[in-house]
C-alpha cells in the first residue's frame, strides 16, 4: 500500500508555476510559427508586387513622345514658317475597352472633336458648317488669304476642296464645289468597311485612304491622317492610324480622341466591343514656339480617363448625331494656349 500523498500549498504553487511556464512556452511556440508563416506571406506577396510592373497610364506614352521630341528632335523647316523639332516614326497604342482616351494634362475640346468626325462623316468640305456651330478648327485654311495664297483664287472662302470627308465618302470622283451633290459618286471606302467589318471580319483590306495623289493640287490642305485599318479579333474592333504628319502639341490630342472615336462608332453599329487605337506617326513633331507650354504639360500627372456613353442605339454611321454621345468623369487640368502655324 503506497503511502498517501498530501499536497501542500507550496506543492500547489510550484505546480501552478510550472503548468504556467509550459503553457507561456507553447503560446511563444505558437506565436512565433504564425509569425514566420504571415512574414513569409507578406515576403510574397511583397516579390510579386515588385516582380508585377505597375501599369502605366496610356497619356503618359504621349507625354513621353513629346519629352524625347523635345530633347532629341532633328530641327525643320517647314512651309508655315515655324520651326519644329522632329522624329520620325513614333507609335502608340490607346486601350478602349474600358475608357476614352481624352487626354488629361489639358483641357482638350471634346465638342470640336465630336462635330469635326460627324462632319466628315457626311462628306463635307464646308468649314462654314463647322463656324455655324462654333468650331472655328478649319476656319483660317478656308479664309481668303490662305486659299489665295495656295492659288485656289476661283475657290469660295470656306471651300477646302476634296480634303478628308469627300476622300472617305466619294474616293475617285470629280471635285466641283462644296455645294455639289456627290451621291453615288465615287468610292464609299466608309461605308465599304463597315459592310466587310460586318460581313468578313477577317479581311485584311479594311481600309480607308484620304491620300489621293490626283487631288492634292486643289485641297487646301493634303491630309495629315492620311490612312486608317481596322482588325476584328474575339468580338472586338481595333482601329490603326498612319499620320504622315503630327503637331504633337495641337493636332495629335485631337486625333486620339477622334479615331478613338470613329473606333467606337463603328464597332457599335457592327455589334462588336471596342478594341484598341494604334496610333502610328511619321513625322512626328514639336512646334518650337510650342515647346515652352508642353513643358508646363510635362510637369502634370495624368488623370483617369474619362467614360463614352453612346446613349441611344444607333445602326447606321450616318445616323449618328451630337446629343448621342456623353463624357462622363473628364477632369482634366486646365488648357494650355499654343498658336496654330498655318
């Protein structure tokens, strides 16, 4: 028989310490495995952020281009009589699936943008259609002066000859006046792909050309976005731009937007989502009288991109109106002044 065992306070003190001391010891255990296993998360996690490039925002290619320009551009001469700094062949793509690329270290003129396409939609060579509505962009190449000066003396003040409407809607045909009417004369390249983006979405001959070598005598400009192709691909339309020649400063945020644009005309009208818009520039160039405000510009940070809200559905491109189209969430910094070489 074993002797009974008494516990004394003591007994129980110490014991208590002990149970104490190994539960600590367990806890510390504990504490320092989940440690190791949510610092090696964090670690990863941390790997991955720095193995993952932050995606840069599409305006800043643009802003880039304009920065190497400047420092590195070949000085030209020109027929307006201001010099530029150039390069020659830049390209940059603009995602439209999720935004619109109205770019945001400036104010840029949405409502300009918007009547200009519809009217070369319609075929127009009318700059007085575009003054009637306050969209003075064509105003000085259709003045007196200009037309005089470019031996264009029989023209009518306004009259801009066969420039980009009349080659998209009635390639080939006769040039009269902008008062003719040109129905079913010509080529319809517009509408043309818009019948093989709907019908063949594969054809690679989804192009329109503005730069017709016969014409060029009687426009009062030749086309400086002289070339656009369109690709079809998983539901979406992409359109490609040539600019044979780009005013970085003026022209170009005007010509993002606008092909941007057309881009998403069409692919509404052929049931498709949009894509991307390749821009593609020859000559691509700095005015140097505008080199001073695109530096202000180079100093902003890019904004988001605002939203287009086709807010009617529409099935022909030339059904297409103003009031159809809405810019939501453009908050861009204010405008920068730039003189316009004629």
């Amino acid at each position: 028989m074993e002797p009974t065992r008494i516990l004394t306070e003591s007994h129980v003190t110490n014991t208590a310490k002990e149970l104490d001391m190994e539960l600590d010891l367990k806890c510390a255990s504990i504490k320092e495995n989940v440690g190791e296993k949510i610092n090696t998360k964090l670690s990863l996690q941390h790997s991955e952020e720095r193995c993952e490039p932050k995606k840069r925002h599409d305006e800043q290619q643009y802003l880039d281009a304009i920065q190497e320009i400047i420092e590195r551009g070949s000085l030209r001469s020109n027929r307006t009589g201001v010099d530029t700094k150039a390069i020659f062949g830049m390209q940059q793509r603009y995602n439209l699936r999720e935004s619109f690329p109205l770019l945001t270290t400036k104010r840029v003129f949405w409502r300009g943008i918007l009547e200009e396409l519809l009217w070369f939609i319609r075929g127009s060579t009318s700059s007085l259609e575009l003054e009637a509505k306050d969209v003075n962009i064509w105003k000085a190449n259709g003045s007196r002066e200009f037309l005089d000066a470019k031996g264009l003396n029989h023209r009518e003040e306004g009259d801009l000859g066969p420039v980009y409407g009349f080659q998209w809607r009635h390639f080939g045909a006769e040039y009269q006046n902008m008062h003719a009417n040109y129905d079913e004369q010509g080529v319809d390249q517009l509408r043309s792909v818009i019948q093989k983006i709907k019908n063949n979405p594969t054809d690679r001959t989804m192009i329109v050309c503005a730069w017709n070598a016969k014409d060029l005598p009687v426009m009062a400009l030749p086309p400086c976005h002289c070339l656009f192709q369109f690709f079809v691909a998983d539901g979406e339309l992409s359109c490609q731009l040539y600019q044979r020649s780009a005013d970085m400063g003026l022209g170009v945020p005007f010509n993002i937007a606008s092909y941007a644009l057309l881009t998403v005309m069409i692919a509404h009208i052929t049931g498709l989502k949009p894509g991307d818009f390749v821009h593609t520039m020859g000559d691509a160039h700095v005015y140097v009288n505008h080199i001073g405000p695109l530096k202000e510009q180079l100093k902003r940070k890019p904004r988001p991109f605002p939203k287009l809200v086709i807010k009617r559905q529409v099935t022909d491109i030339e059904d297409f109106k103003a009031e159809d189209f809405e810019i939501v969430g453009y908050k861009p910094y204010p405008k920068i002044k730039m003189e316009m070489a004629v």
